[in-house]
C-alpha cells in the first residue's frame, strides 16, 4: 500500500514537472512567434518601399535587393507559420499534461483516503488487541490471587 503511494506521488511530480516544461515550452513559442511576427511587418514594410517604382539609374540593383527582400519574406512567413504550428502543439501538449495532471492528483487523494482509511483500522485493530492483553494480563493476575 505504502509503496503504491509512493510511487503515484512519484508520477505526480513527474507529470507536474512535464506539464511546467510544456508551459515553458509554449511560452518560448509564443515569445518567438511574436519576434517572428515583427520582423515580418519590419520586412514587409521594407518591401513596400522598394515596391515603388524605381528610377531608370538604379532599377536593376531595386530588382535584386526586391528579390532579395521578397526572398526573404517568404522565408520569415514560413518560420511563422512553422513557430504557430510548434505554438499550437505545446498548447495541446500542456493541456494534455493538464488533464493528466488532474488524474494523477485524482489517484492521489483516492490513495491518500485509502491509506487513512488503512491507518485508522490498523489502529483499532491495535488497540482492540492491547485491550485483549490487558484484560488476559488481569484475568491471570486475578487467577494468581485466587
């Protein structure tokens, strides 16, 4: 009983570890997608500037820097939409240690209960016991006065 209750509270802390580090997790993504977010609008508005039609002595270096910067642009809403994706998978992660979590502290309370419960019959099982010796202790000290 005492091992079994040691080992779900065992569980427990390992779950609730798992779930802070998904929590963490999910904070990083989240901190990220908001990096990646900024450099985007940061890119983008770049972009809409060399967008401008050019003048006829510096068009052909617009058109590389353009596509250098449309290049890079692409790039940036891939990472975003990749930190999403991680984003919204550590939050189901989290829920999931979450639910986890509940269930485990469930087992817990149950194995709690069931060990008092154990606690409190153990114990008037030994009292009900010294009572048997205390009353067989004055049955033969009465017998040895008789």
């Amino acid at each position: 009983m005492l091992i079994r209750f040691v080992v779900q509270s065992s569980e427990h802390q390992r779950t609730r570890e798992q779930m802070l580090v998904a929590q963490t997790s999910l904070e990083h993504q989240n901190q990220r997608v908001g990096e990646l977010e900024v450099k985007l609008q940061t890119t983008e508005a770049r972009l809409r500037e060399y967008e401008r039609p050019a003048t006829a002595d510096g068009s052909a270096e617009h058109d590389t820097e353009e596509a250098r910067l449309k290049q890079e642009l692409s790039k940036l809403r891939v990472e975003l939409v990749e930190a999403k994706r991680s984003s919204e998978k550590a939050a189901e992660q989290i829920e999931q240690y979450k639910a986890i979590s509940a269930a485990s502290e469930e087992a817990l309370r149950s194995l709690q209960s069931t060990a008092d419960e154990f606690k409190v019959s153990a114990d008037k099982k030994h009292a009900e016991q010294e009572v048997g010796c205390d009353i067989a202790n004055l049955l033969l000290y009465a017998a040895n006065f008789q």
